[in-house]
C-alpha cells in the first residue's frame, strides 16, 4: 500500500497553526536557495494560481498580492511525517518511508485482520480525512506499482494480474524516475509507461541509464525491491484487539502478560528466544505508545518476559497516556536467535546462568541499561583500550583473551594524570615523584615494559611508553610511564601516573 501526502509540508503547517487555514487565503512555503528566497511547497489554492515550487517569492507576490508565505522547516516536515507513518502500523509491522511525503505499508498477510485490502485502504483514508491530511492511496501487488496508481490518482486496489494493463497508459514519471530523465523522455514522445514495454532494453539503458529500466521491472514484479523499514519488523509477534478499548495500565499490563504466554510458546516450538521485546498499545485516536525491554541472553519464558514488563509499566503509570483507551496491543520479539534446549538437574550450572541473566535482565530494565555493566575485554594492546564497560544486557562481543603474563593494576585511571618524575639516568625508572602536590620518594622499581602506540592509529601516533612498577617507602605502589624515548623520538618525554597496585 502506497500512501503519499502531495501536500504534506502546507496541511502540517495548517494543523498546528489553525489560524492558517481560516482565512482561505493561498498558503505558500519559501526556502532560500540560488542566493534568493523561492518557493518551496504551495496548498492547493496557491497552485490554482499558477504558482509553482522553485519559483523566485518576489515573483510569486507580484501575481498574489495576498499570498500567505511562511519559512519551510524540511527537518520538522520530516520528524513529523516519520511520527505520523509510525501510526500505519495498527495495519502491519512493516511501514517504510522513502521520502518525506511517499510512504509505503507492506499489509501482504495482514488483510485477513481487517477484513480485506480494500477494508484497510477505507480505513486509513477515513482517519487521514478526519485527521485534516489529503492523501493518494493505492494498493497493488508491487511498492512501485502501488506508487504508481496513488500519484497518478487511479487508487484503489489492483490485482496483480491487471498490473501491467493498468500501469500502461499512466504517466512516464510515475515510474519515480529523475525528473530530468523523464522530461527527455517526453521530449521524445514517450509519454506512456505502455510504451516502453516494447522497446529495446539496450538502447534504452544506454541512452537513459538503469534507473528506468529497473523502476519498470521492479513495478512489474520482474524485480525485488528491498523497503527500508521505519521500524524493524518484528521476527514473531502476538497481538490482542479488543471489541471495547482498555484504557487502564493495569488493563494493559494483563494483555501484556497474555501476549507473553503466545509468544513464549510460538518462540519455544520454533526452538529460538529473543534478545529484545517491545509491548506497542495503538490508541483509538490512531496515536501509539511503544514500550521495549532487552534480556542479557535470548529468552522465551513466558513468566520473565512478563515480568520484565510488568516492571518497567509499572513505572511509566504517570507517562503513558491512554487518551479514549487502547483498541490494540501487540507484542513483538526482535533479535531473535536459537537457544539450545537445556535439561536442567539439581545444583546444576545452567540453572544458575539462568536466573543470573533474569536477574541482570531485572535490573537494568528498572535501573536503567547504562547502571548495570559488564567488563568486556578489547583487541587493543593500549592500557586504557584495553576493556570497557558496556551494558549487561548488551550482546556479546567477539571473544578475547587476556595475557595472564601481564601484571596489570587494581586501578586503572580512565585518563593518565601527568606528574613530575626526577631519575637518576634518563632512560631509567625514577627516584622520585610529585603528584597532585605531594611528593613521593621510591625505593623499589621494576621495568621497564614498552608499549608502542597501535599501527591502526599510526597517523595520530602517540610515543612510545616505557612503563614501571614502583613502591615508595610507605609500601604504596603504582604504575607509571615515561611517554617518549631520548634522543630517538621528537619532544621531550612526560611522565605520566596510570594506575595503582593492591
């Protein structure tokens, strides 16, 4: 289903400026490009004037003296748009927007829901005409066919098997080709999509490029096109719709926990768990609220899944607002993977492991991801590269191991803090140091351990560091490091506190 808003930059502006649209007056959208202010987007009284976008504003007030011009906001026209789109997916998980304005809505499976296609095509533009949005809808066995049918104003729904009959004597831009390509095709009288059905492919390629050719095919069905999705489709999914809408939390925190049962079962039989879940609740007023928890480890608990949700609900009580109530809840598993089917015993490993991962999952859907961390281990030979903490509930990174040769630090400061270091030779370990204004007499070093700045990195290198582990007389030790070699590296070397020893 193909869903364009030809007008869409002047009918937002209008709703969230009423006052716009009371008047009648011709309403235009200006930008400044080519050193000038022109016209970027016109309502439907500002066309029948003959205006037109890219048009000089100067111009355009000469011919409409009383014409209302307002500064386009591309970006704000953009966000809006995505919000709105969002809302297409009470119809099906699969909502793809190429441009701001031209949206598409794979329901392929999903009419059944509704009571056919040309049930949801209804739907939509009943809401979209309540809403105040003009639309072209159209719905057909291809994106680029569906395209096609809603900008040449067909609409409807097209069965496959009419597709290349209907698309015939439609327009050759609806074919979403370059503006450019399609005025030289006009230019040489192909004005018809029909007529190049017939045509050499060859000279056609050659003289207009791919672009053409590949938006045909893809129309016909004789080439896959790949949407961008506006949110990533859910891998499996369950979902509730109710006869009378909910308009609780606790209503809806119920649902949920049905919704976990069906998907916990539907993951279990497929003999795979998901790392991510996300609980949508579709309002009546075609707004949505979209609620996801993550898990440490691919699960398919019916009981944990619930849980988690039951958790993080209970806590958006006062941010949830569920307007005239919800029609529609659907929860959805994404990052799906398998999980091998485990035959627990008593005081075995893998029941720990277990409810370790549903407690970490517990915690950081309360807490918050970025408050509960694990260590994970990094490819990098660097001291502070060497690890980092990422959230629990994160995926696992690529395996590393560590060098048990190496001594390193309890404590390891995140930057190293310069002091003052006096030694005995330059290139051995010092006698004495000043950190922070107190000063530190040695009496035992090891070292030094050298470490080179990483190859990957050589065009911001760093110099070389030679690093030791020394005590001062109070027992206290630390880990310090001469940045920069004498006499073989430019500069004069730094010393540097790095961390410090139990």
């Amino acid at each position: 289903m193909a869903v364009l808003f030809p007008k869409w930059p002047t009918d937002r502006l209008k709703k969230s400026q009423p006052s716009l649209d009371q008047g009648g007056a011709p309403l235009a959208l200006y930008e400044r490009a080519q050193s000038a202010l022109r016209l970027y987007a016109l309502d439907a009284a500002a066309e029948s004037l003959g205006l037109f976008p890219g048009q000089a504003l100067a111009d355009a007030r000469a011919i409409c003296p009383h014409l209302v011009a307002v500064e386009a906001r591309p970006l704000e026209d953009a966000k809006a748009f995505q919000k709105l789109c969002a809302r297409f997916m009470r119809y099906s998980p699969a909502v793809s927007v190429q441009r701001t304005g031209e949206a598409f809505v794979d329901v392929t499976g999903c009419e059944r829901l509704f009571g056919g296609e040309a049930a949801i095509l209804a739907d939509l533009a009943r809401r979209l005409e309540a809403a105040g949005f003009s639309a072209k809808i159209a719905v057909a066995g291809t994106p680029g066919a569906a395209f096609a049918f809603a900008a040449a104003g067909v609409g409807g729904v097209i069965a496959a098997p009419e597709t290349k009959a209907a698309l015939a004597p439609l327009p050759i831009d609806v074919l979403r080709i370059d503006a450019a390509v399609a005025e030289r095709l006009r230019r040489m009288g192909l004005k018809r999509v029909g007529q190049l059905y017939d045509m050499p492919r060859a000279p056609l390629t050659a003289r207009f490029g791919k672009e053409l050719l590949m938006r045909l095919d893809q129309a016909l069905a004789r080439e896959t096109e790949a949407l961008p999705l506006l949110f990533p489709a859910p891998h499996d999914y369950a979902e509730m719709r109710f006869a009378e809408p909910i308009s609780s939390i606790d209503a809806a925190m119920e649902s949920a926990r049905k919704l976990a049962g069906d998907l916990g079962e539907t993951l279990l039989k497929a003999g795979k768990g998901g790392r991510r879940f996300e609980l949508t609740l579709f309002r009546v007023d075609n707004q949505m609220a979209r609620v996801s928890v993550r898990t440490s480890a691919a699960t398919n608990s019916p009981a944990h899944i619930a849980r988690l949700f039951d958790m993080r609900l209970d806590g958006l009580r006062s941010d949830i607002d569920a307007g005239f109530g919800f029609e529609l809840v659907r929860l959805g598993a994404f990052e799906t993977e398998k999980t091998p089917a485990l035959q627990h015993e008593a005081f075995d490993r893998a029941a720990a492991d277990a409810a370790l991962s549903e407690l970490k999952d517990r915690l950081s859907n309360r807490l918050g991801a970025r408050r509960v961390c694990r260590l994970d281990l990094k490819d990098s030979h660097l001291p502070e590269h060497a690890d980092a903490l990422v959230p629990a509930t994160a995926p696992p990174a690529a395996a590393v191991d560590a060098d048990p040769g190496l001594r390193r630090p309890v404590k390891i400061l995140s930057h190293p803090e310069e002091i003052e270091a006096l030694a005995q030779i330059p290139d051995g370990p010092p006698a004495r140091f000043s950190w922070r204004r107190v000063s530190y007499r040695l009496v035992r070093a090891s070292g030094p351990e050298r470490i080179a700045d990483e190859w990957r990195r050589q065009e911001n290198a760093k110099p070389t560091r030679d690093y030791y582990r020394v005590e001062d007389e109070e027992g206290r030790r630390y880990w310090i490091y001469r940045e920069g070699l004498y006499e073989r590296e430019a500069g004069t070397p730094r010393w540097f506190l790095h961390g410090f020893f139990a």
